[in-house]
C-alpha cells in the first residue's frame, strides 16, 4: 500500500537511493554525501516542504518544496519546488500527481499564491552534456524543455515564464579571434586594456558597483576579495581605473572552467569589451587546465550572440515553470 508522509530523518538513505536510481543518463548520479550536502544541509532545505511516497519502507517518489527566506515576508514572490522524482517503475499510477498537489497546498499554506520551479529555487542537481566525455554543468535552471517533468507540468497548469539556454565549449577548440586581437587594439590606442585585477595598482571598484547597479555581481566580487587568497580575475582597466570585471578564474574538479559572469560599465561599452573579456576568460582558463566551459543564460539575453560568434554552442535549454495557486 502506498503511503504519502512528510519528511522522516530514517529515509534519508533510501530517498538518496530513489533519486540516484531514477534521475536517467542525463543528471549526474552522485555519493550520498554529496546528495546530502545538495539537499538535507543545505541552508534552504524546509523538512515541512518535503514529501515523500514509500510502500514497506521503501521510498518511491519524493518531492521538496520550500520559500526562500529572504522571501518569507514579500508574497509577491513565489514559493519553489527544487525536486520531484518517482521511481520509472511506478510511474503513471498518480504519486507525482499527489505529490505535487501536497508540496502546492503547504506553499500556498505558508501565505504564497504562486510557486516555482526555476533557477532561484537555489537546490538544482549537475547535469552531464550530451554527446562529451562527461563534461558537466552544477546545475539546471528548470526542468528540460520536452522531459517529462516539463509536460507533467503544463499539464498540470503551470506556465513558462522564461526559457534559459546552456552553452558549452570545448576549450581545445577555442583560439582567440581575430576580430577580438583587433578591437583589442583599437582599445590600447585609448588607453583601455584588459589584465588581471592588482589591488596595489588597480582602483575604483566602490564607484564600479555603483555603476554596473547590480547586487548579485556587487556579492560575487566582494565574496572573492575576502578570501585569504582571491581567485584571480580580469578587468578592465584605463588609467588603471576598473571599468569592467570577470568572475574569479579556475578550475573546477570536473576539468570545467568556473564561470559567474562578465560585466562592463556604461561608461566604455559599445567597444567590443564584452566579447573582449569572454573571450579573455576562456583563453586564460584554456592556457590554465580547463577542459570546457560550461553556462546558461536567458534566450532574450543579447549576450548569446557574443557566446556564439566565439564558438559556443547551445546544447540544452530549460524552462521557469510557474503556476498561480
């Protein structure tokens, strides 16, 4: 007989088990204590968010649902699923239908109207890029357009909010174009390079936060400086002044080439800077053992075209699924 009960601490072993044994050939099967890290120990995890299906012991499907608490309090955003899994043996009997429309009740229950499953839901699973030799990415940002989870959930009123593309790039095929050699040069004769960050020599990056307007990159660049020993990165300098930054260079245990983004102020845009300094970070991280890089980004984002005219190709796209309850 099948049984629908909240989160129970005794199951944690067998909901590892359900989760390696049915995510298929495309998300990566990972140790238990890696799983446990991604999901139970993660600052996010709600115990009264998860559900769980299990007949004689035995964990069959499994959903985690939760709200954000930086979002606790603002109910114009949503409540977010990070996981729903079923055994393919017992698919098609109605659990992941009861399963969803348990973790939709106690969202709604916590004073939400809509919930989510898209990249802020913070707990997202790696995932291995068809047709490599198990080059990865860390996460998904929703479910993959066309799986069965994307289909379960138009039908089951849900709606794409946006649709988010992964590109990938052997970086043994990369080789620094001509086009960017050439605007390159055009910006030394103003005065405009690109090096490594030096904190003895570079400055400004207080009015550079103020300028790029943007908290999520303002966080990654401050959380790099306070390490002991920061990652290095590039940016992009005249008169020693920053005018453009990349995330922090290296590589990650996968051969994969980290990645948190590139941004260049208003200020000297409209000169090839941007592909410039992508273009930057992947030859570095080429000339400094990474294998591939690795990342996705919205479809209506104009950066795409920069990511494609250096040879990225895209390989996979996910949609933001969301639902009014």
């Amino acid at each position: 007989m099948m049984n629908y009960i909240s989160f129970n601490e005794n199951l944690k072993q067998s909901i590892y088990e359900c989760y390696n044994n049915n995510v298929g050939d495309f998300y990566k099967k990972i140790s238990y204590q890696d799983f446990c890290n991604n999901l139970f120990n993660h600052f996010e995890f709600d115990q009264n968010g998860m559900f769980i299906a299990e007949e004689n012991g035995k964990v069959i499907g499994f959903i985690s649902s939760f709200i954000r608490h930086v979002e606790e309090n603002d109910q114009s955003k949503p409540g977010y699923v990070s996981t729903l899994i079923v055994d393919k043996n017992y698919r098609h009997q109605g659990i992941g239908q009861k399963l969803l429309n348990m973790a939709e009740s106690y969202i709604k229950s916590c004073g939400k109207n809509k919930i989510c499953f898209g990249y802020l839901c913070t707990l997202n699973w790696g995932w291995y890029i068809p047709n490599t030799d198990k080059h990865d990415h860390n996460g998904a940002p929703g479910p993959k357009v066309n799986s069965d989870l994307y289909l379960f959930l138009l039908n089951n009123g849900y709606n794409i909010i946006d649709e988010e593309d992964a590109f990938h790039l052997d970086l043994n095929k990369f080789n620094m174009p001509k086009r960017v050699l050439d605007d390159l040069e055009k910006c030394r004769q103003e005065g405009i390079t690109i090096t490594l960050y030096d904190k003895e020599k570079h400055y400004g990056l207080e009015e550079f936060y103020q300028d790029i307007n943007d908290e999520g990159f303002e966080r990654v660049i401050r959380y790099n400086l306070s390490l002991d020993e920061p990652k290095p990165f590039a940016v992009v300098v005249k008169d020693n002044k920053i005018y453009g930054w990349t995330g922090a260079f290296y590589t990650e245990n996968s051969g994969r080439a980290h990645f948190d983004g590139i941004i260049i102020s208003e200020k000297v845009r409209g000169k090839g800077l941007g592909r410039a300094l992508f273009a930057t970070l992947a030859e570095y991280s080429k000339t400094h053992g990474s294998e591939f890089m690795t990342f996705f980004t919205g479809r209506n984002n104009f950066a795409r075209y920069i990511y494609l005219s250096l040879g990225f190709k895209i390989i996979q796209s996910f949609a933001v699924m969301e639902k009014e309850i």
